[in-house]
C-alpha cells in the first residue's frame, strides 16, 4: 500500500502566503481564488464560464476547477 504524501506546509504559512494562481482556458486567463475548503483541505478555487468553438460554432461552457494541495486535508487545524 501506497504512504500518504505529507503536506510541506502549515495552515498558517498557506494563509498568510497563498496568492490566487492564473489558469488560461482556451486563451482566457482567469484567477483561481485562494480558498480553505469545507472537507479541511487548502487550494485555489475557480467558478466561471467562457465560450469554445466546437468545429467553428461557439458554445457556452461552466469551468467549476479545484487545485488541492495534496495531504492538507490531515493537518492540524489551528
């Protein structure tokens, strides 16, 4: 069986450094918000929409994207 990987940081260190992270979809740069979520884990957040061409008609698409640092949903709460 596989070991947990273990968190590099703290709560705290997140909180007072985390900056929202820019992701480009399809040539649209948007910003994932810092965010603690409810299951205790921390990461970036990003809800929108945007348009993509789909063999030349554009449709409408909902981007819903979590980035989750990997082994903080173990860490101490503060």
């Amino acid at each position: 069986m596989a070991s947990k990987t273990s968190c590099p940081i703290t709560r705290q260190h997140f909180k007072e450094n985390a900056k929202a992270v820019e992701v480009t979809i399809n040539g649209v740069p948007m910003l994932a918000e810092v965010k603690e979520f409810s299951t205790g884990s921390l990461g970036w957040y990003l809800n929108g929409k945007t348009t993509i061409s789909v063999g030349g008609t554009p449709v409408s698409v909902q981007i819903g994207m979590n980035l989750t640092i990997v082994g903080s949903k173990e860490l101490p709460k503060e």
